[in-house]
C-alpha cells in the first residue's frame, strides 16, 4: 500500500504532541502512541525516533467496519511520525484514496477516512 510523506517543524516529540492536541480539539480518540524507538532500545537496539499516534472516531469508525468489515484491519487511523537520515521529522500515512478503494467505500462513508490528509498537512504546516 502507498503512503504519503509530509516534512514537519519541530522534533519528532513535539510533532507527535501537537498531533495529540488536534485529535483532542477534533473530538478524535487518541486510542495509543506505540514508540518503535522505545521498544528497540528496551532490546538493546538504537533506531531514530519513530511513533505511531493510532486515534479514530468510533461513531464513524464503526459504520465503514459494518458494511466493510475488512477495514478494521486499517482502522483505527494511524500517522507514522518519523526522523529521516538527515534529522528532518516527517509524518506518513497510508493513501487516503487507496483505503477509500480497497474497502469499497460510499463517498460518505470515505470522507471520515480525509482526516488522515488533514492532520498530517496541520502538523506539517
């Protein structure tokens, strides 16, 4: 599945909590933060920051996973919040129009799914 890449300001920490900022102020659900660079160290392993900030609506959410239940294999939505090689912290998410596509989503249904694009271009911002 394609994703897409936006450059933010600011480190990786402070990108992941802005994003909570606007889940909350968006009346999304912030349902986990899994730090992949965490759990490397906890093995002894060194990897530059990388989280996952997993948050969703269940009031939409659970609608598209009736009528497609294979999408709950995607949601709830996840932006992967990362630093490059060169130090630039960079946020990535799946193609919304791929998700809408792969699950066979009404134009209705697949517009709670446009948050993704809009989170991500308000923390790149």
């Amino acid at each position: 599945m394609e994703c897409t890449t936006r450059t933010a300001t600011g480190s990786v920490e402070e990108t992941v909590e802005r994003l909570k900022e606007l889940i909350t102020a968006r009346g999304l659900t912030l349902f986990a933060v899994i730090e992949h660079d965490v759990a490397a160290a906890a093995v002894g392993l060194k990897m530059r920051p990388s989280k996952v900030v997993i948050f969703g609506n269940p009031k939409v959410g659970a609608p598209i996973m009736i009528a497609a239940p294979l999408a709950a294999l995607d949601l709830p939505l996840r932006l992967l919040v990362w630093q490059d090689a060169s130090g630039k912290t960079k946020v990535s998410h799946h193609l919304v129009g791929e998700l809408k596509r792969r699950h066979g989503l009404t134009d209705e249904q697949g517009a709670a799914l446009d948050v993704l694009d809009g989170l991500a271009a308000a923390v790149a911002g």
